[in-house]
C-alpha cells in the first residue's frame, strides 16, 4: 500500500488499531516504505505521537500478544551456536 493510501486509511479509521509493516518476504519489497508512510502522515497533519503510535506501539502491542516478542537488547558477548557475533573475535 502506497504512503498516500495509507494516510487515507488512518484518516478513516484512525490510529489506534492500525500498525504498518514492511514484509521484505513476499516478492518486490521495500524496507523504506514505512519510514515513508510516516513521513507521509506528518505532512498530512498528523502528530509525531500518532506516527509513533502506528510504526511502534501498535506493532509491539499487537506482536506482545504472543508472549514472544522480546524486546531486551541482546548482550554484546553473546555467542550463537559457539560463534562470536563479532567474527574475528574483534
């Protein structure tokens, strides 16, 4: 959904249960295409909150409901399957 579209669905429907996701798995995707739909809503008119609101907080509402999504910032030293994540071990 275009940038414009998606200003005309929040106008209708307003912002409280809407969210916006880039889905970089199905065909032709552009991971930029949220970041534009929120510049988009402020030229609109709508507030830095509500785009906070459809681009953060309806989406880890929404995904939190799973009880899987973690949030936590992983510790630098954390090793997966014995590997560093710094390769090298720089």
């Amino acid at each position: 959904m275009d940038p414009d579209r998606m200003v005309r669905v929040l106008r209708l429907h307003g912002t409280g249960r809407v969210l916006v996701n880039s889905a970089a798995d199905w065909g032709r995707s552009d991971p930029l295409q949220t970041r534009r739909v929120g510049e988009a809503m402020l030229a609109a008119g709508f507030t830095e909150d509500d785009v906070d609101q459809v681009l953060w907080r309806n989406p880890v509402e929404f995904y939190g409901l799973s009880g899987r999504l973690d949030l936590s910032t992983p510790s630098p030293g954390a090793l997966h399957e014995g590997n560093s994540i710094l390769r090298g071990g720089e």
